[in-house]
C-alpha cells in the first residue's frame, strides 16, 4: 500500500503487529530450496531449527557439550527432558500440537523452534 501510494512509511510501520515482526526474527528455512520432506507438522513456535536428531535429553546435553546442534525428538516431552529442551536447537514431539512445550515455556531458553509431527 505504501508502494501505490496509499499510506506513507509511518502508516506502514504502525500497521505491523508485533507477532509479525517476532516471525521474522527467527530462523527460516530457505522456501525457494528443494528438500527431502519426512513429515509434516504444527509448528508450535516460529523459527526453523537444523541438527542431529536425538532421543533423549541426556543425548541432547552430550551433543550440545560436544558443539554439536541437535534437534531433540520424542514422543511428549516431560519435566525430565528440560536439560536436553533447554540444550536443543530444536524439539520435535509426536503428540502434542501448537499448544505444547514452547509456547509454555519462558523464552529465555526457548529453543529455536518445536514442532508437533503429524503422519
């Protein structure tokens, strides 16, 4: 709008909604790259997040201590994997949705992205 002379670059500005600046903040893949797709799922937080996948939060420290990204995979995640949530990139659970793990979680240590997969 701004572009055909609509609105002015204030306008524009003030039109953004806070959560939409958020999203562009964090990490994204690529959308114009091609990629081997394994699932699909809700994206519980904004973000995109790259690493080995492991499955346990004792595995998640380990690489994480070792330098290594990992994305920490489980079926829910529980109280007890709060060291390897804290030390992933990123979670993927296979139960669960938009309403589990992040968005509950303080963002200070918030990884980068969750997911909830979906067959």
């Amino acid at each position: 709008m701004e572009k055909e002379g609509l609105i002015d670059k204030k306008e524009a500005v003030r039109r953004v909604a806070p959560d939409q600046l958020d999203q562009l903040l964090h990490p994204q893949f690529d959308k114009n790259a091609d990629y081997d797709v394994l699932a699909r799922g809700l994206n519980a937080s904004p973000g995109a997040a790259v690493g080995e996948a492991v499955f346990s939060s004792a595995d998640a420290v380990a690489a994480a201590e070792a330098g290594r990204k990992c994305v920490l995979v489980r079926w829910e995640t529980t109280p007890d994997d709060l060291a390897g949530m804290i030390a992933a990139e990123g979670i993927l659970t296979s139960h669960g949705g938009k309403t589990c793990t992040r968005p509950s979680s303080p963002a200070v240590w918030a990884p980068r992205a969750c997911a909830a997969w979906r067959p």
